[in-house]
C-alpha cells in the first residue's frame, strides 16, 4: 500500500510514519511544510529506509500537490497536517483557517481529481483518513462521554477550523462519493511533542527549575492517548474501517489537568531527584485561565473496541513514566527548540490579536 501521510514531520505524524515504514507492505510519502512544530529530526530512524519518502510542501499549493500525487500514485491519504495548538488558534486563528480548513479543501480536491481517474480496481481499495479532535465537540459536564454521534460543538478557533474540516470531509464522501474516513482522538502525549504542550512543558520547566503554570484551578479534565497507541489505531482505521464512517480513539485515562502535573512532577522527582523544588505545592502556580477553556473532554472508545479489535497498549502511568524519561534524556532533541522556536512562553493569554 502506497501512502501520502501529510504533515508527517509533526508529532503524530511522525509517529504515524515509524510506524507504517516498520511495518511490511507500506509505502510512504511524507508530504510537510516544516512549520514551527515540523522537525525531520523527528524522523531520523527511518530517513534511511526504502519505503520512505518525503517532500517538502504546502498542501495549499495545490499544483505541487498536484503533481506529487501524479508521481507517487498512492492507494491511501493520511490527512494529519495541521495547525494545532489551541492557545496560538487565540492569538492567530488566520494560519488555523489557512492550514485546516482551505489546506483540507485543497487536498480534497486533488484527491478527488485523482481519484476520479483511477481504474475501476484501485478506486474500491483507495482511502482518504482524515485525522481531527474530540474538541469538535465542545465541551462535556461532569458526566458522559463523546460518542461518533456526538454534536459538533467547537468553541475555539482551532477547534472551528478542524470542525469545517470534517465538515468538508463527509461533504466531499456524499457529494462527489470520495471514499473517506474520519478519527477524532483525545490528547495526545508521548516522545518528541513539541515543547508548548502540557506533558513536555511542565516537564522541561521542571528541569529548569521553573515554576509550573496551570490554567485557573486545575480541574480541566482530559482524557489521554499515547501516541504510539494512536499510530497504531490510525493504521487500524485505514485499513479497517468502513468507508464514510467516523472513529472516536481515546486512551481511557480520564485526568484533571491538575493531577496530570501532580503526576509529571512526581514523575521528574523519581528520575532526576535534584530538582529545585521538593514540593509540589512549591512548584506550581495557577495562573488565569485561557478564553473559552472546554471543561471536559471524554471519549467512548467503543466503536474502535468493538469494531476494530483496538484497545491502547499504555496506561496513563507507564506511558508518563516512559513520555518523562524521554525527554530527560534526549536534551539535544529539544534544546534546539526552546532556543530559537519556543522558549516556555506563554501563549493564548489575549482575546487574539486581529490577524494583519
């Protein structure tokens, strides 16, 4: 199988390239712009191999990603690039609307100019995935669980431009019968995250012996999936799943944001004992929330158990543990970040600026 994974340079899509290149049988073509958050350093265990391929563009430029489909003539697409941390949405939604919704749109249409002139035997095997965000829909109470029926509910421009983005997906499944498929995942945490998310932030904080700031009381809550538990379900999806259908994959690690630090700081301590603080209560500092911060997000992960024969391999606590020593010991992997891309700053804390 010949796949195009794009944004395959970036967290899960690295993984997601590892995964398939290790694996018999698959083909792959990384298609990524190399943003802030794209890092082929992320890839360099397979930049060797055979089945692996990578181009450098825009998947807004639609000539070039024209021509790359032309070239390579994959089986499958695996949508995955995309513009994603919610706090920079706040600040600069323009490159969230560019990247999400006109980027998705863009590729829509080569795969269906593509798709329509394949033979008859290829068009029933090929496949486009996109891959998206439980925070489509909006924000749980205290109880129940997203589910693939759920109502779209977006309530941060991030959230809105990957909401369009499914939107156009199913319309361009029942409209043009381009044969695709969604997942929706919950958080994700594991080796080589960019710094600017929860996991590695508060853990490299730690190690500078700075303070760890948490968004109003803490009690946001989230569930939590090991990307390499996503990877592989994201392979399950492809190349199980039924056409025009919706996959919701979770981790079944349901935690407040505040236990999630309790635990990354617990965590730090056991490996690194000689960190500045000894208590936790030391370490943290709340600080004000972020507009529109959804209460709860919670997947039932049924439909994958049940349907897919998928059920993740990590526990919250080994995949911590595992995630922590990571980044404990690969400093040459992100000190080259905090230096010249994000230095623990933070973001997200306006209204937005209105984009130029």
């Amino acid at each position: 199988m010949k796949v195009i994974v794009t944004g395959g340079a970036g967290f899960i899509g690295s993984a997601v390239c590892r995964l398939m290149t290790g694996l018999k049988g698959y083909e792959v073509l990384n298609i990524d712009k190399l943003t802030y958050a794209g890092d082929l350093r992320t890839l360099a265990s397979i930049s060797s191999r055979d089945n692996y391929h990578f181009a450098h563009q825009d998947i807004c430029n639609r000539d070039a990603i024209v021509k790359l489909f032309d070239e390579f003539q994959p089986d499958a697409v695996m949508h995955l690039a995309a513009e994603s941390h919610v706090d920079r949405s706040i600040d600069g939604p323009g490159d969230f609307i560019e990247t999400n919704v006109v980027g998705t749109f863009t590729l829509l249409e080569v795969a269906r100019g593509y798709f329509d002139q394949l033979p008859t035997h290829k068009r029933s095997n090929f496949r486009f995935h996109h891959i998206s965000t439980d925070e489509v829909y909006g924000s749980l109470g205290s109880e129940g669980l997203f589910t693939e029926e759920t109502a779209y509910a977006p309530t941060s421009p991030y959230s809105a431009s990957k909401a369009s983005s499914d939107h156009l997906v199913l319309a361009w499944y029942h409209t043009y019968g381009l044969p695709v498929v969604i997942s929706n995942c919950s958080n994700n945490y594991g080796p080589f995250q960019f710094p600017e998310k929860l996991i590695p932030l508060m853990s490299l904080n730690l190690l500078h012996g700075k303070k760890l700031p948490v968004y109003g009381e803490g009690l946001n809550t989230r569930d939590w999936l090991h990307v390499e538990d996503h990877a592989e379900a994201l392979v399950k999806i492809l190349t199980e799943g039924r056409v025009g259908e919706k996959y919701n994959v979770g981790g079944c690690n349901e935690l407040t944001n505040i236990d999630v630090v309790k635990r990354i700081f617990d965590t730090v301590h056991e490996i690194v004992p000689d960190i500045s603080f000894e208590r936790f209560d030391d370490a943290v500092t709340y600080v004000k929330d972020r507009p529109g911060h959804d209460w709860r997000y919670a997947i039932d992960p049924t439909k994958m158990q049940t349907e897919l024969g998928w059920q993740p391999k990590y526990d919250f606590e080994t995949g911590l543990r595992q995630t922590v020593a990571w980044y404990v010991n690969n400093r040459a992997w992100w000190e080259p970040i905090l230096k010249t891309k994000y230095a623990g700053e933070r973001l997200g804390s306006t209204k937005g600026q209105a984009d130029a």
